[in-house]
C-alpha cells in the first residue's frame, strides 16, 4: 500500500481573478451614447435635456436656481420597452453659449477618435427669436466641422468614413413608417438609389444631427409679438393672417433646406410632453442606427439589423407646432410643396457663399436675404456714453504752470508791497522792504499811543484815571530820537532819513555783504529797543493794577 500523500495541484495564476472580471465586464459591458446639446442661452436647452434623460422638467420661473456651467453633464440609463435590461447609459453635454472659452472644452470630454460613432449632435433654436436662427445655424455646424477634424489620426479616418456610410445608408434605405411589422432580417435589391440634389452635400464624417425649434407653441398665440416674455429678448411683431403663417412657412422651408444640406431632422417642441417624448424616440432610434450593410455574393445588398428603438412617429410638415421632419425622408420637391415661389437651389447657393465668405459681388447671402425676410427687432442696449479721456496729469500740471508763471498777480506776496515801490528784494525774509520802512514802524507807534491814551494798555489794562502813568506809558512806548538813529547806508534802503542833518535817501539798490550786516544790525537794535519799551510798558501797568500800587497811589494823593 502506497502511503505517499498526493501532490498538491498546480498554484492558480495570479491574474486569475483579473481574468475573471474581465470577461465578466466585457460580456456585460454597457455602451455609452453622448448627445451634445448646443445652443445659446435661454434657449430652452436645459427643458431638452431634461426630455431626452426622462427627467422631470426644472422650474423655469426659479431664477435663482439656475446655475450655468462651464460645461453641463448629466446622464441616465437607458432601457428597453420592458424595463427589464439596460442597453446604453446615456449622457448629455450642454455648453452656456456659443462662446469659443466653453465650446472648446468639448473635444476634452468628447473626443471624436472614440465617440464619433456613438454621437447625436442636437441644436437648439429658439422661436423668440427667429431672426437669429441663420447666423446661429452657422455657429453652430461650423463647430461641428471643426470637432471632427480632431487630431487627424488614422483611427479618426477610418471612423468619419464608416460614420459616413451609415448616414448615407440611413438616407438610402429609409422608409416611412408602417403598421405591418417588419421582418428581423430581409435582403432589399441591390440597386440603390443615389442621393436627391441638395441632400447630404456637407457633413464629411456623418455626424447624426438633428435641428430642434423650442418654444413653437408661441408662433401661433393670441399676443401680438413674440418675444417679449420673461426672456427680454425683444420680439417680433406677427402679420395679420396669412402673410404672419407665409412668414412662418418660409422660415421652415429654409431650415429644411439647410438641414437637408448636412443629413439633419428638424423638429419643433413646445413644453408639452407629448413632442418631447417625440424627439427622445428619435434621438435613441438615431443613437442606434446600425452601420451601411455590405454587399453579399449574390449581388443582393443585406438590409441593416433591426434597430432596437425604432421611430414610429409619421412625418409632419402641416402643424406649425409639432414639425417632425426625420432625416432620410425630406427633399427639395417635398420643401417646395408647402408653399410656392420659393427656391431652394436659391437658398442653397446663398449658403455656400456664407460659408466661403464670398463677396457680395459673386452673389446673395443667405443672412443677408433672411434678415430681408424677417427683421431683427431685438431690444438692443442702450448706446454708452462718448468715453471721456482725461487730460495726463503732468500735461495739466504744466498748462496751468505755464498759465500761472505769466500772471504778474500770481505772488501773493504782492498784497503786502507799496505799488510805488521798485525794490524787488527785501532785507529780512522772503518779503519786500515797503513793509519794514519805518514810516510804517511809526504809524504802529501812533496807533499804541493813541489807544494807551484812550484809557488801554497793549495787555487789555485801563489806565485812564491816572496821568502819571499815561505819560509814562506815552513816554516809554516811543523810544528817543537817538535810539532810531541808524546807519546811512540801512536808511537808504528802508526809503527814509535818520536826522534832519542827514544826506538826501539814497536809490533802492543792491548793497553790497557789508552793507547787509549793518542793515541787519540796526534792524536787530531797533526791535529789540521797541520790545523792551513795551515790556516797561507792561511792567507799569501790572505794578499799578497790584493791591501794593493801589495803596501807594492813595497815600500819595
């Protein structure tokens, strides 16, 4: 009997578990589908997002609620009819503007190398505003021109190309829709019929769109102008009967003349469920449009698989409210039918020069021929005031300086000198000589006598009752002759005289350093003589007015 034990297996890998959930993801993997919803603000674009996710509708009339991204993301899952299997998760990008800061954004969260295949580009107008849709329609699908071009990869190719086909596919084998059932699989003729003028000239990678009109229920409402609701976008005033609905019609014809242009359906909303429901069928059935079938041996052309969420809806082009033109159904006779004399190889041409910008030489615009058709009576703003540009400070500064240096009033010094006088310089400080010149030094001597003879003294002290003390104070506030003696040179320059016996005054001329310091000099004795009269002057009047003063006057007298 063998007692030796069993070898141990073989250890597992270590990517065992990796494996595992791999195959397990990739089996159970949920495709994605992105829809870019485009358009400028207020245009009805957040209520469209809200359809296509099967969300309930935001609160319009909350202002304060609404709040604007730079780029908007949401998303839901998609079901099937039973609500029982997951099919696709759905997201929806939405941009505030047509602003290139938020449109170029998009490529980062939806490159075209990956996403091309599984993308709806929706656009959305705005019907308070229809003179806008054409400039807006341009904005527009020129970005998607651009967002296709991507980094010009190999892969990114391969994919505009097998995009394209599907579209053009789409086009070919379309047909409207039926009661009858169809069957999962058929085989149609292998003969394909090539596409009608006009249709699928644009649009190099196959991009779905669809064109979406908001706000179509008030095309037809009682008011007299559209537009001039909570938006504040102004409004456009409607014709009386029918020339208000050729309007309307024109401005169909001519989107369906555009979109037939890129493969695009058009559709109108209005807040009512029932078109939103509408459009949310179509979006899915264009999200999963199966790829261009290829042709078999036989010389017979398989059709495409059976498109899980297929559009029931019929086409109508009579109800100005609930427009759905799907893409494959529409062309230039069916356009030209809703109402006559109008020329849809006219407006296509008128296209291509916008998009060329051509000159108006080599033919007509189609913004210059819409606006012709439907004015643009928005509520502009207000003009801004003429910009006033301020004089540079150092040009007013030097304006003024040179204003000022020719005016002889400019020195306020000026009211302090004689007119009579010439002297332009004095001898102490920064003023003239006239206000140093001692017949004004004697007149001050005359107004101090004169009110110490009327019974006051320079320090409020009254001295009108005694006579000794005004002579004392008359005697003491005017100094002696001989102390107002000053050098000849000095007493020329103040304009006066020292004594009788001295020579006639001299000119007002510059002296020389000497002669200023014994002008300074006799200047300095003289102020100082005068204030130490007057403080003698003050000593008398405060020795008199004490208790001791008062009791010698008496005694005395």
């Amino acid at each position: 009997m063998d007692n030796s034990r069993p070898s141990s297996p073989d250890a597992p890998p270590q990517d065992l578990w990796s494996s595992i959930l791999d195959s397990v993801s990739t089996t159970r993997s949920i495709p994605s589908k992105q829809i870019i919803l485009l358009g400028e603000p207020s245009s009805g674009k957040s209520s469209l997002a809200s359809a296509l996710l099967q969300r309930p509708p935001p609160d319009e009339t909350k202002e304060e609620t609404r709040i604007d991204f730079a780029i908007g993301y949401d998303w839901a899952d998609v079901r099937d009819d039973a609500d029982e299997d997951t099919l696709a998760r759905l997201s929806v990008y939405t941009v505030p503007s047509s602003a290139p800061s938020f449109t170029a954004l998009l490529p980062h969260f939806v490159p075209p190398r990956t996403s091309l295949p599984h993308t709806l580009v929706v656009i959305a107008l705005d019907w308070t505003r229809p003179w806008s849709f054409i400039e807006e329609l341009e904005t527009w699908l020129d970005w998607v021109e651009k967002w296709v071009k991507g980094d010009g990869s190999r892969e990114l190719d391969i994919a505009k190309e097998e995009n394209r086909e599907r579209l053009q596919a789409h086009w070919q084998h379309y047909t409207e829709p039926s009661s009858e059932p169809l069957p999962a699989t058929a085989t149609v003729s292998g003969t394909v019929l090539p596409l009608g003028q006009g249709t699928l000239t644009h649009n190099s990678a196959g991009v779905p769109i669809v064109v979406v009109c908001t706000k179509a229920d008030l095309i037809d409402e009682g008011n007299d102008i559209i537009g001039s609701g909570p938006s504040g976008m102004g409004g456009m005033v409607k014709g009386k009967g029918g020339e208000w609905e050729e309007r309307t019609d024109s401005i169909m014809q001519i989107l369906r003349t555009i979109c037939l242009k890129y493969g695009a359906g058009l559709f109108y909303t209005t807040p009512q469920p029932t078109t939103l429901q509408v459009l949310r069928q179509y979006a899915l059935h264009t999200l999963f449009m199966p790829p261009a079938p290829s042709p078999s041996m036989g010389g017979e052309v398989v059709a495409p698989p059976r498109n899980p969420f297929p559009f029931q809806t019929k086409p109508n082009a009579l109800d100005r409210d609930r427009i759905v033109i799907p893409a494959g159904w529409d062309s230039w006779g069916k356009i030209a039918v809703l109402r006559e004399g109008f020329d849809a190889r006219l407006w296509g041409e008128a296209w291509e020069n916008d998009l060329e910008g051509a000159d108006d030489d080599d033919g007509p615009k189609a913004t210059k021929l819409y606006a012709s058709l439907v004015p643009d009576l928005s509520r502009k703003p207000p003009p801004l005031p003429p910009l006033n540009n301020p004089t540079p400070e150092q040009v007013f500064l030097a304006k003024n300086y040179d204003e000022n240096a020719k005016n002889p009033n400019r020195d306020p010094r000026g009211a302090f000198r004689n007119p009579n006088e010439t002297a332009s310089a004095g001898i102490v400080g920064p003023m003239g000589s006239s206000s140093f010149t001692l017949p004004n030094v004697e007149r001050a001597l005359t107004e101090m006598e004169s009110s110490a003879a009327a019974g006051t003294s320079p320090l409020n002290v009254s001295v009108g009752n005694d006579p000794a003390r005004k002579l004392a104070s008359r005697t003491g506030a005017r100094p002696p002759p001989s102390t107002l003696s000053v050098p000849t040179a000095g007493a020329a320059i103040l304009g006066r005289s020292t004594s009788s016996t001295s020579p006639a005054p001299l000119s007002a001329t510059t002296p020389n350093s000497a002669d200023d310091q014994t002008q300074h000099q006799a200047l300095k004795k003289f102020f100082d003589d005068l204030i130490n009269k007057r403080n003698k002057v003050d000593d008398k009047a405060a020795t008199a007015k004490s208790p001791d003063g008062d009791g010698g006057a008496d005694g005395g007298s």
